[in-house]
C-alpha cells in the first residue's frame, strides 16, 4: 500500500501525537499573541507547523510499510524517514532563520514544546 492507501486514526499514536502538537502549537501561539503581539504568535505557529510538518512526514512513510513486510522493509522505511526528517528539518529551519529571525525564540520555544508531546506520548502510551 502506498501512502494514500494507509489507514489514517485519530486514536492510533501517531494520530494523538499531532493532535497533541497542533493543540500545543495554538496553545502557544495563543499565549505568545498574548503576551507579546502577532508578530511572535506567527513565529510560535511556525515552529510548531516545522513540528507538525517534520512529524506527520515520517509517520506517514513509516506507516506506509505494511506490518507483514518484514523486519528488513520497516527498519528500512524508518531509516529513510529520518533521513528525510532532518534534511527537512534542515531546511524549514534555515529557511526560518532567514525569513523569521526577528521571532526566533517563539519559533524554537513552540518547537521544542511539541517534542515534549513526543516524550509524553512515550509514558502515557499503553498498548491496549
């Protein structure tokens, strides 16, 4: 199956983490308007969208591989998909530093906000 053939859930875990990071994105992005103004809520949007972007990327090529294709064909799918996820990371970053540099630190903070959605993903994850 390829990647608009895979079956897409909310509940699966890969589904609540981006749930999780959108809401961590507007969250913040709520906060940083707030307290600062558009410009910085624009910046925390758009390190939280790099998230979005870079994490919905790699769990769609993961996922993509069906789970009878072997140990080989996942650790294979898993490795490109990093691959790609850091060159792109590479480049929305850059591309940030070049046109966001004026809101770096809302940029960067929201980012690293919703990896932390990962990290809880990984303790409150249960296998039902």
């Amino acid at each position: 199956p390829g990647l608009l053939e895979m079956e897409w859930r909310v509940k699966s875990v890969p589904g609540k983490i981006l749930i999780g990071q959108l809401a961590v994105t507007v969250l913040a992005g709520l906060l940083w308007w707030l307290g600062s103004g558009g410009r910085e809520a624009v910046g925390a949007l758009a390190g939280g969208g790099i998230s979005l972007v870079l994490t919905t990327l790699f769990a769609l090529r993961v996922f993509a591989v069906p789970p009878d294709a072997g140990a080989q064909a996942m650790l294979s799918a898993f490795m490109r998909a990093e691959a790609t996820k850091i060159v792109l990371a590479v480049v929305l970053f850059s591309a940030a530093a070049i046109f966001l540099s004026h809101v770096y630190i809302p940029l960067i903070s929201t980012f690293l906000a919703t990896l932390a959605v990962n990290w809880l993903a990984l303790l409150l994850t249960r296998y039902d």
